[in-house]
C-alpha cells in the first residue's frame, strides 16, 4: 500500500525533505514508527503522530490504509 509522510520541525532536516510518498508492507501505525526507527536517526527526536489529521496515542495501535497521510509533528515552540 501507498502512504504520505509529511515531516515537520527538526524532522526535515534528518529526513531531508518535508514529504515523500512510500510503499510499505506493513499494517499498522506501531510497525511502521519501529521501521522508520530502524532505518533513520529519529529516536532521538520526540514527535506526535497524526494519521489523516488526526492525533494518535503512541501506544495504541492504528491499522493503516492505503492513501493515508501520516504526519509526524515535533512538539510545539512559540509563545
């Protein structure tokens, strides 16, 4: 299946680039954060995760779709 990952914050810079489009194989929200892990320097970054606009729970699983925009969102700044 297609996704979208769109990249913000702190993120650009270690992915190299604000989106991109990817095949994966897997299926839910948990396998594909311990996949990006593994093949980019993100653990060291903390982020939410926004599936189709909507925040999620880390610690829940969401299954994935095909054409879902997933957005990893570093927290904040700014007053």
């Amino acid at each position: 299946m297609k996704i979208t990952l769109k990249y913000f914050g702190q993120l650009v810079d270690v992915m190299g680039n604000h989106e991109e489009t990817r095949e994966i194989e897997v299926k839910n929200s948990n396998e594909l954060l311990e996949q990006m892990k593994q093949n980019n320097p993100i653990s060291h970054i903390p982020f939410q995760l926004a599936i189709n606009d909507v925040l999620i729970n880390q610690e829940e699983s969401k299954k994935l779709n095909d054409g879902d925009v997933i957005a990893l969102l570093p927290p904040y700044a700014g007053g």
